[in-house]
C-alpha cells in the first residue's frame, strides 16, 4: 500500500504544484528521526527496491519514512533559526527556565531561557 502511494505521489511530483500563488518545488522526505531531505522535483527520480525507496543517491527503508511532502525550498537545510542577535535582559517582560518556572533577572544562570518580551518570544543562551 505504501508503495503504491509512493508511485502515485511520485508522478504527481513530476508537475509543479501550486496553492496560494506559491509554487511548490521540492518534494521533502522527513523520516522517523526528524531528518529532512529534499529534492527538487525537475530532477526528481524515486526509486523502489524491495522495502527501500532511493532518491537520487540517498536510500530510506519504506518504514523509516514519517511523512512526504511538497515544499517551496529546500527544508534539508533549513534550522528553523531566523538570525541571532544580542540582547540584553532589561527588554524582557518574563524570563522562563526550560522546565516553565519563571525566573527573576537575578535568578538567570547560564543556560537556556525562554525570553517573552513585548512583540515576541525567544529562545536565549546565557554564557
């Protein structure tokens, strides 16, 4: 069964997908493990031997696949850190530890805290 709708989500990668007026160029492979690979779809090439699915030079057994999905970029290389920058504790409005216990600014060792400050929050390193 597996196989069939990976056949089938295969020729379907062989046409550019669009939704919302963004076009959907890569075809990710997210396995049991939270590792992502993405390859672009104009060279898209799935391969089936026995249990293992081959894309390009990578291989990944059928059961180790978590999910299969259409994405704009390329996600393999993606931290999900948008920049990093230095701050100072002074524009926080609460500062939590990891376990969700609110800390005072006197309370911050080094570590990593969860800063909410006005417009958003973050994850921040003190050394």
């Amino acid at each position: 069964m597996r196989k069939l709708l990976l056949s089938l989500m295969a020729m379907m990668a062989m046409l550019t997908v669009q939704a919302n007026d963004k076009s959907y160029t890569y075809l990710t492979f997210e396995t049991t493990d939270g590792a992502k690979s993405s390859v672009e779809m104009a060279s898209l090439k799935l391969t089936f031997i026995g249990t293992t699915l081959i894309i390009g030079t990578e291989s990944y057994p059928i059961s180790n696949l978590k999910k299969v999905y259409f994405s704009a970029s390329d996600e393999s290389s993606s931290t999900g850190i948008e920049s990093v920058k230095t701050a100072t504790i002074n524009d926080s409005v609460a500062i939590y530890d990891l376990q969700g216990h609110q800390v005072t600014k006197g309370q911050v060792k080094r570590g990593i805290y969860i800063v909410k400050a006005k417009d958003r929050t973050y994850k921040m390193v003190f050394r």
